[in-house]
C-alpha cells in the first residue's frame, strides 16, 4: 500500500486551513502518528486490517475520531481518505455531500470503521 508520510499529512492539513480557514497545529503529535499508524497493527503475527481499503478507513477514521489537529480533523481525515485511495489506484464516485456526511458520522460516533469500510466499496468506481 502506498502510504502517506506525518509530513504528508501535516502539510494537506495546513493546506485545507489555508483555503478553508481555522488554526493550524497539532494538538497531540502522538494521537497523529498513531492515527497513521493504527491501520498496520498486527496480532500474533497476523494484519488485523488486510486489505487496502481497510487500512485507508482505519487511517481516516482515526485521524477524525482521535483529533490530533487543533482544527480541521474531519476534513483531514476525509481529504486523506480520498487521496490515499487514489494513490492506491482505488477510483471513487461520490458528492461532496456524502463525503461531508462521512466525516461528520465518523464524528459524532455513529459509525464504526466497518461502515466507513462499507462506504468506501460502495462508492468505488467498478
């Protein structure tokens, strides 16, 4: 899987503050990295997400639910989902709309990773 570097993230997430407006910062490096991180866990020697598409909503998840940045998490984490599905050749169809309501279910806790797994197969592009 093609990843996304902290200074890869770092800099779309000061890019999104810039166009979009808010404060720039981390508020908690290590809930960043572990946002990044998560998707690679192993348990006796086994990925506990093995697919790409897994890996890409653990990530996007855990960056909106965790909250490492001082301002924009929800649209972090769906800007990263979006780009590391296109990165790993993942072509998805979709509205701003589903993906703004993405973000904020993530948020609110309604949804688990599994729904944004679902969510993610729905709207690839066949």
């Amino acid at each position: 899987m093609i990843m996304l570097s902290i200074e890869d993230v770092l800099l779309i997430a000061k890019k999104l503050i810039e166009r979009f407006g808010g404060t720039f910062g981390i508020r908690n490096k290590g809930l960043l990295e572990s946002s990044l991180n998560n998707a690679f866990q192993t348990f006796d020697g086994e990925e506990l997400y093995k697919t790409d598409v897994e890996k890409i909503a653990v990530i996007s998840y855990s960056i909106i639910r965790n909250h490492p940045m001082i301002d924009g998490n929800k649209r972090l984490g769906i800007s990263v989902l979006l780009i590391l599905c296109k990165l790993n050749n993942i072509i998805l169809e979709y509205t701003r709309e589903e993906a703004v309501d993405l973000a904020v279910r993530i948020a609110e806790g309604s949804i688990d990773i599994e729904d944004v797994v679902e969510w993610i197969k729905k709207h690839e592009k066949k």
